[in-house]
C-alpha cells in the first residue's frame, strides 16, 4: 500500500504562499483601502483628490513620455550591446561587469551623479565654457527649460536602467542554438536576416520579461527625477510620495499608488497579448 503524499508540494510552497501573503497581499489590500475609503466607510473621495490635484494630469503625461523615450532606447541599446557581447571571446566578464556598473548604483545616487554632471556650475556646464561654445552657464534642470530637463532626465534614466535589459537579453542571447546560425550561413542569409528571422524570434521570451520589468520600473520612476527635477518635473510616484509625505494625506497618496499598479498591469497585459510566446517553438 502506497503512502498519499500528494501533499508535500503544498507543504514545500507553504513558506512562499505565507511570505507572498504577509509582505505582499496584506499590505496590497491595505493599500486599496486606504484609496477607496473615507473616515472608514467605502468612498471615491480619495479618488477624487488625487484627480483633482493640479498635478495630476502632469504628472500623467510626464510619467507616459518619459516611459515612451527611455524604454525603446534602452531595448534598442541592449540589443546592440548584448549582440556585440554575444560575439566577444576572450575579456566578455568583463565587459560585462563594466556595463553592468550602474545596476550597482542606487536611483538616488545616480541622479545626484548626473545632477553634479547638468547643474549650474556642474561638469558640463565648466566643460561648454572651457571650450568656449558658452558665454556663461546655463540652466538645464529649471523649469523655464522643460525640454532640457526632459532630455535630462531621459538621459540619467538610460544610462542607469539599461543595464538590467541588457542582462537579460544576453540570456535569451545564450540559449539560441548556434547550429541555426551556422545554418543560416550556409544558405547564404546575411547578419540582418540572421538576425531579423532566428535571433529575434528565438530571444521573444527574454524581450517579453525586459520590456515588462522595465516598463513596470518606468511607471515607478522617482529618485533620479526628484534629484534632478525635483517639483519641476511631476511623475506619479513623485506626487504619492508628496501627498503622503509633506500634505499628510494617506488616502490619496494610496489612490496614486493603486493608479500606478493598474497602469502597470494593463503595460503587462499588452506586453502578453502583443508579444506573444509560443513554447513549442522555443528551442
């Protein structure tokens, strides 16, 4: 007679499903409640606050553009640096380590680097003068200059976050079979073809997880953007962290959150349904 053990993988899962429940779930509904209610009853007064904020809308658009500019960048950059890596020999750790530097880096930490870099007196700045292309410093991160702040921004957020696309698209880079670019050779297809027809298909998993991890940290931007624009540049993290901390408002600053979690989960959805992947096809 044979013992049913068919509960020992629950058993396994237990200490996950709990952990997931306690740092996750719980706070998760906290959260929704704080959003949707008022002095303890169900309301949409939060809801309202937070649609109401002169802020808002901005901080809307600012958070979307700013996602719109930096991730095609940073998947078109990764691609180029994970194909180059894919054919290095000798010395690929460390070209890797080197460009995997600034994942070592806080958010804060990096936009106070480039804000010593783009502020008044800053390198750039001393470096436009000392060439004489300047008469006098100039000011990129005030809000009289929108579109140099922008591109600041942009720029700080690239550097810094592409790193982890990169990472992954080298391991989706990893396991393509070199037997069918070997193939490919043969037959006469040239590097684009190989490229545009084996590589970019067989590596579709690994461009669905980057696209959604980073997407995902797009909506979620605030450290470089409080470092470098601080109010000037309203994003939807930015103004949660506002209402909770300097207006004392939980509830709304908790609606901020939810609009962010529902943003995020509507970006994975599309990322699921457009980039979809077939695991029969997967060598």
């Amino acid at each position: 007679m044979t013992n049913n053990r068919s509960w020992i993988p629950y058993l396994l899962i237990l200490p996950s499903v709990a952990f997931l429940a306690l740092l996750f779930l719980v706070p998760l509904l906290q959260t929704m409640w704080l959003a949707f209610s008022d002095n303890g009853l169900p309301s949409p007064a939060n809801a309202q606050r937070m649609m109401a904020d002169i802020n808002f809308s901005r901080s809307i658009r600012n958070t979307f553009l700013l996602t719109l500019a930096v991730v095609p960048v940073q998947l078109a950059i990764a691609l180029v640096m994970g194909t180059m890596v894919a054919k290095v020999g000798r010395g690929r750790e460390t070209i890797l380590w080197v460009w995997t530097i600034p994942l070592g880096i806080s958010d804060l930490a990096a936009g106070l680097v480039w804000l010593s870099i783009l502020q008044n007196s800053g390198y750039f700045n001393s470096l436009l003068l000392g060439l004489g292309i300047l008469e006098r410093q100039a000011s990129w991160l005030s809000y009289q200059t929108p579109v140099a702040l922008f591109f600041a921004i942009a720029v700080a957020e690239i550097w810094r976050g592409t790193a982890i696309v990169m990472v992954i698209i080298v391991a989706g880079l990893n396991q393509v079979p070199r037997e069918f670019k070997e193939a490919a050779e043969i037959f006469g297809a040239g590097p684009w073809t190989r490229f545009w027809r084996i590589t970019l298909p067989l590596i579709r998993p690994a461009l669905q997880s980057a696209l959604i991890l980073r997407t995902v940290l797009a909506f979620e931007v605030f450290a470089v953007v409080y470092a470098l624009g601080g109010r000037n540049f309203p994003v939807l993290v930015g103004e949660a962290y506002n209402w909770q901390n300097q207006n004392q408002n939980y509830g709304v600053a908790a609606a901020y959150a939810v609009l962010i979690m529902i943003i995020s989960l509507a970006a994975t959805l599309i990322y699921l349904k457009v980039i979809k992947v077939d695991p029969e096809r997967l060598p």
